[in-house]
C-alpha cells in the first residue's frame, strides 16, 4: 500500500487527524465537531479515490503491456 499513498497524502491524513482531535478538545461534543467530522471523511474520501486510481492505473497499464506483447508474438 505504501507504493500508492505518496507522502503528501500521509502528511494531509495526519494534519487533518491532529486538526480533528485538538477540535475534540476545544469544541467538545457540538455541532462544529460535527464539521470537523465531516471535514475528515473527506480529506480521507479523497486520499482513497486517489489509492482506486494509482491501481487502476496500473491495471490498465499491465492490460496495455500485455497486449503489446501479444501484438509483437503476431508479427
């Protein structure tokens, strides 16, 4: 998994985590935690959509790769 979350997406995860907790801590249970939640789920919604598209990705590359192959054993 490491190969596909590059650091700035780790450095976003942990920025937005220690955000998250110190609004724990300042707001309490209130409804700007709820923000603060939400604000999480997407920060980390977005790191995952870009995991999907670095495998897909190489999925369709290893697809490519493999009919090239394919297309040159023809010739």
């Amino acid at each position: 998994m490491r190969r596909y979350v590059d650091i700035g997406s780790i450095i976003v995860i942990s920025i937005t985590f220690v955000l998250f907790v110190i609004a724990l801590f300042t707001k309490g249970f209130t409804h700007d935690l709820l923000l603060e939640a939400g604000i999480l789920l997407i920060s980390v919604k977005l790191i995952m959509m870009a995991y999907r598209s670095g495998v897909f990705y190489n999925d369709i590359l290893q697809e490519l790769k493999n009919l090239k192959e394919t297309l040159n054993k023809k010739s």
